[in-house]
C-alpha cells in the first residue's frame, strides 16, 4: 500500500516535471485568456437594468426574440464564447491523445504486431483505429468532467446574473466575476484541468 502511495505521488512529480504539462496548461490559459477578451460575454450582465426596461420597446420594433435572448445572456458573445471554448478543448483533446500514445507506446505497440515499430505519429498517419479509439476514450474520460464543471459554473453564473435583476442587493457578486472574468476563466479552467489531468489520470 505504502509502496502505490509512493509510486502514486512519483507520477504526479513527473507529470509536474513534464515540460508538456506546462505547455497545456499556458495553451488552456492564453486560449481563454484571449477568448474572453475578444468574445466578450455578459451572461446577461446588467448593473443598471437597462436591457430589461427596454425590451418592452425592443419587441415592438420586431427584435423581440434576439434582445430577450441577449437580456437573459444567450446572446451571439454568449454563444461565440461557448463554441471558442468547445474549438479550445477539441485541440486539447488531440493533443492529450498524441501525448497519451507517447507516453504508453510501449502497451500500445502490444496491442497488434504490426504496432511493433509504430512511433506516434505512425499511429496517426496511418490511422490505427483501435489505439485512437483507445487514447481518445481515456483522454475524454479525464477532460468531459472539467468541461463540463465549467459549462456548469458559467449556466450558474448566468442563472445568477438574471436573478439579481430582481434581487438587486445581491449584485455585487455577479460583478466581481464580470470584471475579473477575463482572468478568473482561465484560472478556473487551469484549476480544473490540472486535478483531473494531472492527479487523476495517471494510469497509461
């Protein structure tokens, strides 16, 4: 037992000496960093109310559904924002996928004889379907729970910004994320992905 406690925290110490490690989470950092500063969402953000006392003038003037959606924060920012996030993890996930196969390429050399002299990138180019499906199996297996953490993080935020519309003395939560969000996404993101990157999958 004292043994596996040991090996245990010695793959965590080389994960964290991993250069790539570093790589990943700088990608995942400036990624969103940057997303949130060029998409710029609200998530229906609204200090002053002022969406909510003109959307009555807005649904006369036929913009009836997109300002609803805008007020409520699902406008287009909202939505770019989301496919951002969703196009950031789809490369994390090759990505974690070559390295997966790099780091376990001797179990996955096992798998068929004709692995036998694969390196990495032989896997890719020529398509080995039964270790893709095996490292991107393992590798959505660690990332779908921080994505989905998230998702879930900013729908409360979201939540949260529309209930302060009528519960105005709480307010000042939604904006001390709404200015700072710029650097607290990714901090976030960051957080999330180096529990479950980095102390929870370990095993090749």
């Amino acid at each position: 037992m004292a043994f596996n406690i040991q090996d245990y925290f010695n793959k965590i110490k080389g994960k964290l000496s991993d250069k790539k490690t570093y790589y990943m989470l700088l990608y995942l950092f400036i990624s969103l960093f940057i997303l949130v500063l060029t998409t710029k969402p609200s998530f229906g953000f609204d200090p002053l109310n002022l969406k909510v006392v003109n959307k009555i003038t807005n649904f006369a003037n036929g913009n009836g559904a997109s300002n609803f959606l805008e007020t409520i924060g699902l406008g287009y920012k909202e939505l770019y924002f989301y496919l951002g996030f969703v196009i950031i993890y789809i490369i994390l996930v090759l990505y974690i996928m070559y390295n997966r196969i790099d780091e376990c390429i001797v179990n996955y050399r096992k798998k068929n004889p004709k692995y036998a002299n694969y390196t990495t990138k032989d896997f890719f180019i020529n398509f080995a379907t039964d270790v893709l499906y095996d490292a991107f199996k393992n590798t959505i297996k660690t990332l779908i729970t921080p994505f989905i953490i998230f998702i879930v993080i900013t729908i409360g935020y979201l939540i949260l910004n529309n209930f302060t519309k009528v519960a105005a003395m709480f307010k000042f939560i939604p904006f001390i994320i709404h200015t700072t969000k710029i650097i607290l996404f990714p901090i976030i993101n960051c957080w999330l992905f180096f529990i479950y990157y980095i102390v929870i999958n370990l095993a090749c």
